[in-house]
C-alpha cells in the first residue's frame, strides 16, 4: 500500500493516565511492529484535538474513511469500563464502525479489551460492548500488566500487527482488481460514467428534503415512547411489588415494539439520506467557497445549510438526552432489554452523521459571514 496508513487511537483519558502510558506504548509498539512486518510506517493518532501538527482527530479519520481505498484508517479502541461510561468515547467508536460498513471494511476496526467490563455491563447499555466483542477484541486485561519484553505480550502485539497487515493486504488485493476490471471496462472514449456536479446537487436536494421527514418521524416515536415511558413510571412508582414491577415492565415493552421498530427504520433511512446526500452538499459548499461574486443568492444558500444543520444537530441533542436516559433500563427487566438495545442502537445511528452536519455546519457559517463582511453588512 503505497499510499498514507493512520491509526486512530480511541481510549478514556483515565486510562491512559491510570496505566501510567500504558495505552500509547501499546498503540505505538503495535505501529512498530507492524513497520517490522511490512516495512511500512502507520501514522498513529492519539490525541481527539490535535495531534500535534494540528490536524483534528475527527475530521481526519473522516477525511479518511470517506477517501475510500486511497486511504486506509485503523481504529484501535481501548475497551474499559471508564470508555465505556464515556458518551464521546461511545459516540466515535460507533460513529466509526458506521462508516467502515458503509465501505464493508470493518475488519479496520480492531477493539482491544484493555480492563475487565462485567462489573459495567448492568450499568450501561452495552450496545458498544456487544458491537467490540463481534468485531474479535484482543483481551489485554492480564497483559497491560506486563513488562515489554513479556514473551505474550509481545506475541499479543505482534499478533495485532499482523492481523493490521492482513486486513491493508486485503485492501490493496480489493483495489488492484477492481482497478484492472475498470481499465478492462473502460469506453474507448474514456468519457466519465460517474454523476456530475449538477446531479450530485440534484440528488442532494431530494434527499435533503426527506431529512426534515425522517427527523420529525423520529421525534415523533420519541415523543409517543416517552409518554409509553412516564406512564409505566407512574404506574411502577405505584407498584407493591417486584412480581407488579415484572408486568409493567412486560407490557411496556409489548406496547412500544410498533414504534421501536418504526423508530429503528426512521433512524436507517435518515442515515442513509445524510450518506446520499454528503457529496451534493459538499459540492455546493465547494461552489460557494469559489464564488467570488458575493451574490445574494450565494449567501442565502449558505444561511439555508446553515439552518439546516442546526436544527439537525439540535434534534441530535434531544436523541442524546433519550439515549442517555435508557440506560438504568436495561438492567431492570429482561423483557425490556431487547427494545432498549434496539432504541440505543437507533439513536447510535442517528448520531453516527452527527460529525457530517458538524462538518457542514462550519463551512456554511464561514461562508455566511464572509459573505456578509463582503456585502457591508454588521
């Protein structure tokens, strides 16, 4: 792989503090490893602010994950208990799994186990637990203990590496045949088959269109599954025993399924529409920031993705709260588990896009005000 490999370290502060370094040596000990394997270097990210050159952690997995094969992003996760009672450290793990299975590269996403999590598994809604477990973590509980030189230890890292250079392997033997069937494809003409910029506007106004449905579906399941939520309450509240507790719990959770699953579709498809609709809009924003006209047609554009984006990420702020407020549940009633998972997992996909219209957000808001300095006006 001839072009830039990265590797993004997710962790909680506390442990890399707890650990005394342990979380960087082990990242930086994988890199090194790998660059024994395969006599290439990895570019490791730790920091969620900078890196020290200045480049932002999101928006730089982003930008790699979005260029497809010509960039390969790794997530390495630190699972614990102090990440998983981390909303920021939940969000960007599932934010990132999300958009490596849009470009069916999951295999980049390498959880590592690094303390035992049983005791917060009741605590929490572990749809983040479940999701790193399936992705194959590598259980370093016992091993962040170990002296470097460590026999294990070092077949652990070793072994992370590898697992690395065979995923990138993978990758580079996916690009190279479908970058020969394209040549074997190509039109004599070798005129571009992909949609131009004027049907990637088009796409977008459509899909931008249906965001605005697919969020007041969604707050509309929200809200009817709050009210479902403060009857129950009230009725558990009231409740003279744990038997009484089991069947409140029952019902409600008979009652909400309808619009869970609603919720769940709602959730998928708005997904889908940011996904589709990311290419029109950042080639609007690319237009805009070319125009040097200053146009009032310009500025009103760019206020327009401005409101957009705000309502959006203000709706998000409301799914956060809800999701927030799901977690006592899902140790409290085994009927109930299921839907709160479902819910969680929803509300995780919704939030998935979050960075996108964060994205958008600010390149909009720059233009605006450019526009507005360039026009006189305060």
């Amino acid at each position: 792989m001839n072009n830039e490999i990265r590797i993004f370290v997710s962790y909680a502060h506390a442990d890399e503090a707890g650990s005394r370094g342990r979380v960087r040596r082990i990242a930086e000990d994988i890199a090194g490893e790998y660059r024994v394997l395969s006599g290439h270097d990895l570019r490791v990210f730790f920091d969620r602010n900078s890196d020290g050159d200045g480049i932002r952690w999101g928006e730089n997995w982003r930008e790699a994950i979005d260029s497809g094969l010509h960039n390969a992003a790794v997530l390495i996760a630190f699972i614990s208990p102090s990440f998983l009672r981390s909303d920021e450290c939940r969000r960007e793990f599932m934010q990132f799994v999300r958009a490596a299975e849009t470009t069916n590269s999951e295999d980049l996403v390498l959880p590592i186990l690094f303390s035992d999590i049983k005791g917060t598994r009741t605590a929490v809604v572990d749809t983040v637990a479940a999701r790193a477990e399936d992705l194959q973590w590598e259980d370093f509980t016992v091993l962040r203990h170990s002296s470097d030189d460590d026999a294990d230890y070092r077949h652990a890292i070793s072994s992370m590496a590898a697992r690395i250079r065979g995923v990138l392997a993978k990758i580079d033997d996916a690009a190279e045949v479908a970058a020969r069937s394209a040549r074997e494809t190509e039109p004599q003409n070798n005129e571009a088959e992909g949609p131009g910029v004027a049907d990637l506007i088009a796409i977008a106004e459509v899909q931008v269109e249906d965001l605005g449905v697919f969020l007041e579906l969604l707050a509309e399941y929200l809200q009817k599954i709050s009210s479902e939520f403060e009857e129950a309450t009230s009725l558990l509240t009231d409740a003279q025993s744990f038997a009484k507790r089991v069947r409140i719990y029952r019902r409600l959770a008979a009652d909400i399924s309808d619009d869970v699953e609603a919720m769940c579709e709602a959730s998928d498809a708005f997904a889908s529409s940011v996904i589709a609709a990311a290419p029109g809009v950042d080639a609007i924003l690319e237009m805009l920031e070319a125009d040097d006209s200053q146009s009032p047609e310009s500025l009103t554009l760019a206020s327009d993705i401005v409101t957009l984006a705000r309502e959006m990420l203000q709706g998000f702020d409301h799914a956060s709260t809800f999701q927030a407020q799901l977690t006592p549940l899902v140790g409290q009633s085994r009927d109930m588990r299921p839907q709160v998972v479902k819910m969680s997992d929803a509300v995780s996909r919704m939030l998935s896009v979050r960075p996108t219209f964060e994205h958008w957000l600010t390149r909009a808001a720059d233009l605006s005000t450019k526009y507005a300095h360039g026009s006189g006006v305060d």
